[in-house]
C-alpha cells in the first residue's frame, strides 16, 4: 500500500529498520494529517461525509417529490440512513443506504492510510495544481461511472474523491482569509483555483509559542494568496523552502524548523485549532455542493441508486443462464418466473431495483445485460434462443464471474444448467467474488446424477451424466456463498423456482445457514424475534429426516404431515422447503442423516447487520482499512460490524463459528458511534467460518448470521495502483506476495471481468517469512468506453495447492475529456399573454440548448422548477443542439432547465415572465446556485453548540 510503503522508504534509507520501528510507533500513536479519521471530540472525515451524504439525500429526495407532485416529510433531527430512506419514500432501502455510505467513508478513510505521505492528495506543501487534478479526474470518473450504471465504482471514487476536497478547508489558510463558504473552482475545470504562493514568497513567522492564531504574514491574508502547510515526519531532513508554513503538530518535523508551529485545523488541538469547526462546516458544505455536482449529471433518481436508495427491495434479480440446446424448458421456466416477479411484484416493496442477465454456453459467455426497466427485462428473458454447445461441458463459471463482477454487493444470484462447467479453473477466482461482494449463489442444476442428459450436438443420440464430481463444483460454490444448490428433473424446475420469488423479497435476513458433509445428525438452534416474519426453512440433500421444536417446546417430524409448526411444506428433486408458523423465541432443528445436507433458516425483517474485515493501520494515521483480501491465519484480525434497520439497537455479541460446528470464537467488542462496532478477535478458525451476531433493538432481542462462508490464509498477497485506466495506455499493478507457511513455487492466477488482455509472472518463489514482487501489466482497448468498471483479481497459490489467496482490486476505465464547458441556452421566443386572472392564460417558451461546435452532445434536458410542461427533442443531424418547448399557466411564471452533456458537465437555465426579466440566466451561474444549496443544506442539517462542535 502506497501510504505504507513511502513510510517505510524514507525512514529505512535515513535511519535503518530500528528507527523505522520508533517513527511508526511514535506515528500510531498520533492523529495530524488531515480531519481525524474515526469519531472523536473533534469532527472527523467519518462524520463530515456521512452528513454531508445524508443532507443531500434529503434534499435531492425533497426535489423529487416536489418534481413528481408527491409529499415529503422532513426525517427529524439528527438523521440517519434509516430516516432518510424513509422519508424518501424507499424504507426498504435503509440497509444498502447504509452500506454506500460505509463504502464512500471507508475509501474516503483509506487516502490517509494509503497516500499518507503524498502531499496532493492532502494539499500539503501547497500542491493545489495537484490537488485539484485529483479531484477533478475524480469528478470525472464518478460520472462515467454513473453513466454506465456502475455504481460501486463511483461511490468507491467518490469516497477517495471527497478526501482531498475535505483537507483542502483544513490544511490550507482558506478559512484564514476570512472565506464563509466552499471553493467552488475546486470543482470546475475552467477556472483556477485561486492565487497561489509563489514558491519563493514567505507565508509564515513563528508562533508565538504554543501560541499560532497570527503566524500567516499579514501580506498573504490581505492579497488573498493561497498557501498551505509542509509536513515531513523524518527528522534533520526537509524539503520545506525558508519562510514557508509547517503543517504542525507532534509528528510534523518541519514545524521545528523556522518558521516554527503550524497552520493545519485538522482538530481543536491542533495548531489552528481555534478555526477548526468553521472548516469542518465549509468542508462538509463543499461535500454537499460537489454531492449536488454529481447529482446534476446523473439525475435524481441515477444518485439516489448510487447512493443505494430505490423503490422496492432495492436488491437486483440476476440471472446466469446456459442458452445451448438442451436447455429450452429451463428457460421456459425462468421466463415464468420473470413474469410473475414482474407482474406481482413491480411497484411494491419487493420491486428489484436492477435487473440483470448473462448468458453462457460453449465457447462464449455474455453479454451481461442490465437494466433497471422490467418490462425491457421481460422482452429479453421472452427473446432468448438455445443454440450449438458440441461437447457437454460449457462457460458455466465464466457466465458466474462476469456476473459477480458487475451485480450489487449482497445481491442473489441464480444460475441455470444442465452441463459440468468447461472452467473449472475460475473456482478460485469466483469464490474470491464471492467472499469479496458477499453475494449468494444458488443453482438450479437440471438432469444431474440421471442417464437420460442428452449429447448437446445437433442430432447426437448419446447420452451422459452430469456427474457427482461435476456437480460437486457448484454444491461448493452454493456453500462458500451461503446458497443451495437444487437438483431436479426439468419437469420439477418450475416448482423449484418457488425460491426466486421468495429471495426477491424485501429485507431478507439469515437467520442460520449450516452445512454437513459428510452428513451426520446434529442439532441448530435458531432465534426468531417478532420483528421477523415469513420464516422459512431450506433443506438440500437425499433422504434427509428432521425435528423441528419451537420456544413453547412443541415439536413437529419431517414424516408428520398435520403438525402446528409447519403450515406449508414443498419437496422437489433434492430441495425441501418449510413454512413456519411464528412463534418468537428460540427454535431448534435436529437433523438425521447420513447423507450429505445444507440448511437455511431465513426471515423477513428490517434489522440486519454489515460487516467488513479491517486491518488496523500500521501506517501514519489510526484508523481502518477494509480489506481486499483474506484475513490472516493464526493472528489478532478485526471486524468493523453496523447495524442496520435501527436507530436505537447495540450489538451484544460476535461469534465467528466454523463451518462443521465444532468451534466458536468470541470477539471483544468496542462501539465507534453511528451503529458501528469493532470487533477483535485473538484469532480466526482455520476452516470456513460464518460471522454470527446477536444484539438488542429496544427491548427486541436479535440474531443474525452471514450467508457468505469465509477463509483464512497463512499467505498475504497486497497490490495497490492508480485507479484509472485510460484506453489504450499501458496500465501496471505492482503485487507483492509473502508467506508464513511452507516455502516453494506459487502459482500466479489473474483474471479480470473485461477480459483485457493481461501479462503477469505465471510463478514466483517464496521463502517462508519473506516476501517476492510481480507486476500485472494491461491495457484497455482503444474503444472501451468511459466508466467501464474493471475488477481484477489476483491470485497467489501454495504448492501442492495447499492454501490460497487473492487480492481484488477495481478500476474505472476514463477516456480524456476535453469538454469542460456546459450546454448553453438560447430563448428562441416567449409568449406571455398573461391577465390579471393567471389561471385563465397560459405563456409558452420556445428554446434551444447548444453544446457548441467542439462540444461533445447533449446528453439530457431537464425540468428543475415550473409546473408546466416541457418536450426536448434532438435536432436531426445535429446532437449538440436539443430544442425546448414550454408551456404553463400565468400562474406559474418560473421555469428552470437542467442541461447536462454527454461528459457530465451541468448547466442552469432560467426563464419567466415576471416584470423586467426578459433574458435566459446564463449557465455559468450554476455554482452560485450551488453554491447557495449547499449552504442551506448545511443550515437545514446542522446546529452549532455554545461549545463549537457541530452536532
């Protein structure tokens, strides 16, 4: 990791490892670049970003409502992902809100951690030139992103976006110059960034002492210069030119050198302590105005996904399908399913929220479809044709991996086949996904284990058995991601497609997921509160007897048809489902069998939990960093756990329990603020483990589980890199790999979704207790377009196969923007014969909206304010000019255009017919009006305590 390894390179080439170990603990232990990254007296990056996303929530929500003629309800003070979600109209929504939050902090959180000591991503050493690139190219990325539905990547560029724009307010003498607001050329690309210190010009004198409220010369405050603090943590050694400022603080070695202090108002601490809540107010008002930025070229409804908030369930249904001959009735039936999820469900709360599709036979797979339109879903799943697939093995696990690759985290995935899958070899690099976005995978396997499966060659009359070592393949990967793997006959399929309808449901919650293999009989027991409903239970194996007993003691056997616990049982192929009467209280099912089994218990229930496993910084900053790989075997690992679906709940206890039963490891709780807990554990199980959690919402006692099984590794493999591919530019990801176990050749695995070509070292030799270095170079082509979302994981393997790990970055693919300019209007005419009664006349307006002649299109016009109607229709022959009509009563005498290009940048058009406006409000006053939202975001989201702090 970049911030890691610059540590390591300046004190070891000065002082030696001895040194090193003194810097970085001296370093631990202190908290000085940059608002503080975890919650304190102080405001932090955690809570600037969280309120400033949830501010904006609220008012693009208000906007939407007002636009769709709908009410809205303001959430009470203070808010939070579940009230904001609620009074957007999407309660549904509270949990992967919560989540695309923790995901921006956690990026946002991760710049200090892996670029602790590179001064633009901080404004440090008055590199504004270089500061502003980086956000400006994140702007960028963020829209591209947007635009191609990839909304992981954008939020994950969006938290590493919004980190220098936040330190911009506290490492830079802004505030000091008397500024009351955001700056808003930070984010434009036309204008500069303001007045610059020259290089040679002093900005600073020594503190007076402890004391540092007047040490920016009087000179740079009155002619408004821009200028920022130096930081360097090596001693004797600076690059700090003489009159310039210091960062300041413990750790900051240029602030012993004259001028001696600091100007940073990271905290109340620090050097410009005394400043630091008017910049953490300005620095949470410029989060807001660059939100509304990205909000402008997406849309509303575009950042509300982003941000994980949509109608309905907000989980996507995804279908990965095998298309060769064999499989006509499958599809048949996956079209059924479709239909009675769309037709039943569209509209409600169980409405996914995206809709996704990949196909796969031999030798192709893909494209993956996506939409979020269900009746366009509905004309692809109608349109699908079988044909070709000459051996019987196909595509299966590439299908799986484009669609891990490119689905929501935590979303269910369902795969249909009748054949063995032909890559084997991608069972790694799937269970990696898997692990990594947590999402389930269930199979529907058709004709498995029988000797009626038909040669897939047009006119074969062979016959062959998928057989038990080939559908082993996805009974493993149905268990590493905590879903089932249903074997039935082609006629049973559509009953066993029951369980698409069911996990579509909103707010599905695990309740126990165990797996036995060899099977045995054994006992599980299960919590069920009474915010849980529609309990049901999922069995997967032959000849599998059970007991079930409820909290009053009850008790109902799987061969007792008139029992009061079961009021519904379904038995198809190898898959038995059981729905439960509810009775809240502990339940307990005993299994019996010697065959292999898995078992699922699942509820429907607002209250769930996230999780991530973090690594405790060992870098400059504390803090954490969620890891892109396995956890370590044999050491003291963390999780970061948030409660979601509550205002009001703790968690009480965190067990990971291993996946054949025989051990539990309790982790040692500490709560953060904001319904997060960390979680330490002296270690994690050597086999696959579950992450289990129990805690307490009011007086509701709750008990949750994680589908997804995990794995530990005794090998590290770590990789980091700029997070941009330009097409057509060489692109190279520098990896290191280290084991503590057995010393040989590893083999080096790398895929990627886009399937870009790729050059890596097939080997490296490892030394136990040492490291060796690989590079992964690659290149996009030419035609990949802007925000195409790349996923490249990295695999290092033990010889003899005996332990695995991997390390999963992302990418988004930018193309050079040249355009920074937005559309413009032009009012062609206006007509207002309005009369003293409004509502009797009507006044119309005719204009257009021009791109200019280098511009690169109109991407979309839009209604902001008025309540009349608005048609935009692209000029033939010329995409950079849309004409506009409008039409609305005297009534209404405003109107407002959102213009927007194909690049994302954003312009504001204002018309009306009040007394003495004649004229269009040119574009360029977009920041302004920005500008002054964000303020009033602030307003409305905020009070400021006698104490200073921002609460």
């Amino acid at each position: 990791m970049e911030g890691k390894l610059l540590t390591s390179i300046k004190c070891v080439s000065i002082f030696g490892n001895s040194m090193l170990a003194v810097l970085c603990l001296l370093l631990l232990q202190t908290q000085v670049h940059g608002f503080g990254i975890l919650p304190g007296k102080s405001l932090s990056h955690l809570e600037i970003t969280e309120r400033a996303i949830l501010n904006t929530t609220v008012h693009v929500c208000h906007a939407l409502a007002r636009a769709e003629g709908t009410d809205f309800t303001f959430p009470p003070q203070p808010f939070t992902a579940k009230s904001v979600a609620v009074a957007c109209n999407a309660p549904k929504s509270s949990k992967t809100f919560r989540q695309a939050i923790i995901a921006v902090i956690f990026h946002n959180v991760r710049v200090d951690i892996r670029h602790a000591l590179n001064g633009s991503f901080h404004f440090d050493e008055e590199m504004f030139v270089q500061g502003k690139q980086i956000i400006m190219q994140g702007i960028q990325a963020i829209k591209a992103s947007n635009k191609q539905e990839n909304f992981e990547a954008a939020r994950e560029k969006l938290g590493e976006t919004l980190h220098p724009l936040q330190d911009f307010y506290s490492h830079s003498n802004w505030v000091e110059l008397g500024k009351n607001g955001p700056n808003a050329n930070l984010i434009r690309s036309d204008v500069s960034i303001g007045i610059i210190a020259d290089e040679s010009r002093a900005t600073c004198r020594n503190c007076d002492g402890d004391d540092c409220t007047n040490n920016i010369l009087e000179d740079i405050i009155s002619e408004g210069i821009l200028t920022s603090g130096y930081f360097g943590i090596v001693p004797l050694v600076s690059t700090k030119p003489k009159g310039k400022c210091s960062h300041g603080g413990a750790v900051d070695q240029t602030s012993t050198i004259e001028p001696k202090g600091g100007i940073n108002k990271d905290t109340f601490d620090a050097s410009h302590g005394h400043l630091h809540t008017k910049a953490a107010n300005i620095a949470q008002a410029a989060t807001s105005q660059l939100l509304e930025e990205i909000q402008g070229a997406a849309g509303d409804r575009p950042f509300l996904e982003m941000m994980g908030i949509s109608k309905g369930s907000s989980k996507a249904l995804c279908f990965v399908i095998d298309t060769t001959k064999s499989m006509s009735d499958d599809i048949e039936a996956v079209r059924g399913v479709t239909s009675t999820i769309i037709n039943s469900e569209v509209g409600t709360d169980n409405e996914p929220s995206m809709y996704i599709l990949v196909p796969f036979n031999d030798p192709g797979f893909g494209p993956l479809i996506k939409t979020t339109d269900p009746q366009v879903f509905k004309r692809i799943i109608n349109s699908l044709s079988v044909t070709g697939g000459g051996d019987e093995a196909e595509m299966s696990l590439s299908g799986l991996q484009l669609a891990l690759s490119n689905t929501p985290a935590n979303s269910e995935i369902f795969l249909f086949t009748d054949a063995p899958p032909k890559d084997k070899n991608l069972k790694s690099a799937v269970i990696a996904l898997i692990e990594r976005t947590q999402s389930v995978v269930n199979f529907m396997i058709t004709d498995s284990n029988t000797t009626n499966r038909r040669r897939r060659s047009s006119g074969s009359k062979q016959h062959r058995v998928l057989g038990a070592a080939d559908a082993q393949v996805y009974r493993d990967l149905a268990q590493a991601s905590g879903g089932l793997a249903i074997e039935v006959t082609k006629s049973e399929l559509p009953e066993a497609t029951s369980i698409i309808i069911e996990s579509s449901s909103a707010s599905l919650v695990t309740l126990l997921q165990a797996a036995r293999d060899p099977g045995k009989t054994d006992q599980f027991p299960f919590l069920v509160d009474d915010t849980v409903s529609n309990v049901r239970v999922y069995i997967t194996g032959q000849s599998v007897t059970f007991t079930l007993v409820s909290p009053t003691g009850a008790s109902q056997q799987s061969t007792d048809t008139s029992g009061s616990l079961i009021t519904q049982t379904k038995s198809v192929g190898n898959f038995q489902t059981l729905y439960l009467i509810k009775v809240v209280g502990l339940w307990e099912i005993r299994m019996a069998s010697t065959n292999a089994y898995t078992l699922k218990v699942t509820g429907q229930s607002d209250i769930d939990f996230l999780f991530d496993f973090v690594e405790v910084s060992q870098g400059p900053f504390t803090g954490f960093d969620a890891l892109d790989t396995r956890p370590s075997a044999g050491v003291k690992s963390s999780l970061l756990v948030s409660l979601t679906g509550t205002d009001t709940g703790e968690v009480t206890e965190v067990k990971l329990v291993d996946s054949t039963g025989s051990e539990e490891i309790t982790g040692v709780l500490e709560p953060q603020g904001s319904g997060n807990f960390l979680v330490t554990v002296e270690r994690i199980p050597l086999v696959e483990f579950v992450v289990w959690v129990k805690g307490r919402a009011d007086s509701t006692i709750f008990q949750r589980q994680s589908p997804t099984n995990f794995r530990v590794s005794n090998v590290t493999i770590t990789a980091d890199s700029s997070n941009i591919l330009v097409p057509g530019t060489p692109f190279s990801v520098p990896f290191s790999v280290r084991t503590s176990g057995a010393e040989g050749n590893f083999t080096i695995r790398v895929t990627n979704n886009q399937q870009f070509d790729s050059a890596f070292p097939s080997t490296l030799f490892l030394e136990s207790g040492n490291s060796s270095d690989g590079t992964v170079n690659l290149t996009a082509p030419l035609n990949t377009p802007s925000g195409t979302d790349v996923t490249l994981t990295i695999e290092a393997e033990a010889p003899a196969a005996a332990d695995t790990n991997y390390v999963m970055l992302r990418f988004s693919v930018l193309n050079t923007v040249t355009d920074f300019t937005p559309p413009r209007c032009e009012q062609l005419s206006l007509d207002s014969r309005c009369s003293d009664e409004c509502s009797l006349s009507q006044w119309t307006l005719f204009a257009r909206v021009i791109d200019g002649d280098d511009g690169v299109g109109v991407d979309r016009v839009s209604l902001k304010q008025g309540n009349g109607t608005m048609n935009a229709t692209l000029n033939a022959g010329n995409e950079n000019i849309t004409m506009v009509s409008y039409s609305a009563s005297c009534c209404s005498p405003d109107m407002e255009l959102q213009v927007v290009d194909l690049v994302g940048n954003v312009g504001t058009c204002i018309f009306t017919i009040r007394e003495g406006s004649s004229s269009p409000i040119s574009p360029s006053t977009r920041v302004t009006q920005s500008l002054f939202l964000s303020l009033s975001t602030v307003i409305l989201g905020l009070y400021i305590t006698t104490e200073g702090g921002i609460q």
